[in-house]
C-alpha cells in the first residue's frame, strides 16, 4: 500500500511478525484468523479450494505485495494461500490496523484504493485464463500443480496429455510450448513430471500479453 502514510506505516511495522517460510508451507488456510501479510520475498498463491480437492488459483503474489487485506475488513474467507517458493513475509498487527481504519481516514483511503487495485487485478486474471496463450496457460497450470520434492523443488507430476486436457489444447501442442520453456531454462522434465526451475520467472509468463503468444492452437 505505497499510499499509507508514514506516521501509520510506522505504528503497523512496530508490532509486525516477519515471518520466514520454506517453498510449499500454507501461509493462511480458511479456518484461521483473518490476517494481513506483506510479502517481502518469493512467490505466494492464494486459490480457492473445491469439496472435493480441485483448486483454482486467484492471484500470485511478489515482493511488496499485500495479501488478506479483504479478511481483515470482511472476515474468514474461504481462501488458501501458499509459499510457492521460499518465502519472507511481515503479518501486520490486526487489531492496529483495524483501529486506524476506524479513527484516520488516509489509512482507510490507501486500503479502499489496495481493494480495489487487487479487484481490478482479479479481473485481469480471469481475462488472461480465458483469452491467454497455450504457453501461458501451461505455465499457469504447472504453477498450479505443482507441490515440494523431497529435495526441496518444485515439480508437477502430471502428463503431457494431463496438461492437454487442462488447458484444453492438443498433446503435441502442450509438448512445443513445454520445449520452449525447457529451452527458456524455466523448467526441466523427467519420468516424474515438469520441474520448475525458476517459478518466480514461470509466474511471470502468465503475466504478459496473450497478443505475445509463442504458441498457436
């Protein structure tokens, strides 16, 4: 929230709990307490969970971002947020930030404008699932599926004709756009599935324009 004001920014910070994750430890799960984190490194993914396991991801989230600011204001969500790579984050004091929404309007301002930045970058995100590139949409899913190995990597253990089915594309089509990023050094494949050799950067993938497509269906 750049536009806090300082005086407010510093009352937050002096009671906040940094916090240091390891890649695919879960941050927040719907059952616990509202709370406000700022990430101060790595990558984060907050999804929805379905009844019966399925997930769909609502954003990723980087350096300087802010996550649960809508728990805080509106309560328990039913809302999952995990550590996709090892991360650092600061969770803000709840009950200080709720007194300052109440008693200084700049505070209220700044979060009513971070609300509606995460709106409008929620509706990006359901534009880009539907009118994004096989490339993105593939990096999208990989990112979704993947879970730690043993040594502490990411990797998603699904089939080329798994990814296919997904993201609704042909096998053959999924295997070029997964060469391209073999050959990017994004990730790398095995018997066991697509290794993710740079997440933050695969994130970034689904984050460009679906005009820069490299793949064509």
């Amino acid at each position: 929230m750049t536009t806090l004001p300082a005086p407010a920014a510093v009352k937050l910070l002096e009671g906040a709990l940094q916090i240091d994750v390891p890649a695919g430890a879960t941050i927040y799960r719907d059952e616990d307490e509202p709370q406000a984190i700022v990430v101060r490194s790595g990558l984060l993914r907050l999804y929805l969970r379905s009844a019966d396991g399925r997930q769909v991801t609502i954003r990723y989230a980087r350096a300087g971002e802010v996550l649960g600011l809508a728990l805080v204001l509106g309560g328990p969500g039913p809302i999952t947020i995990d550590a996709l790579t090892d991360a650092s984050v600061v969770a803000l004091r709840i009950d200080e930030l709720r007194a300052l929404l109440m008693t200084d309007a700049a505070v209220a301002r700044a979060c009513a404008e971070e609300l509606a930045r995460q709106l409008f970058r929620a509706f990006d995100e359901i534009a880009e699932q539907a009118f994004e590139s096989v490339r993105q949409r593939l990096a999208r899913q990989l990112l979704n599926l993947a879970v730690p190995a043993d040594d502490g990597t990411l990797i998603a253990r699904v089939s080329q004709q798994e990814l296919g089915d997904a993201i609704a594309s042909a096998r053959e089509v999924v295997a070029r756009s997964l060469h391209e990023l073999r050959e990017a050094g994004l990730v790398a494949t095995s018997r066991e599935g697509v290794v993710l050799l740079d997440p933050i950067a695969l994130s970034l993938e689904t984050a460009e324009a679906a005009g820069t497509s490299h793949s064509q269906e």
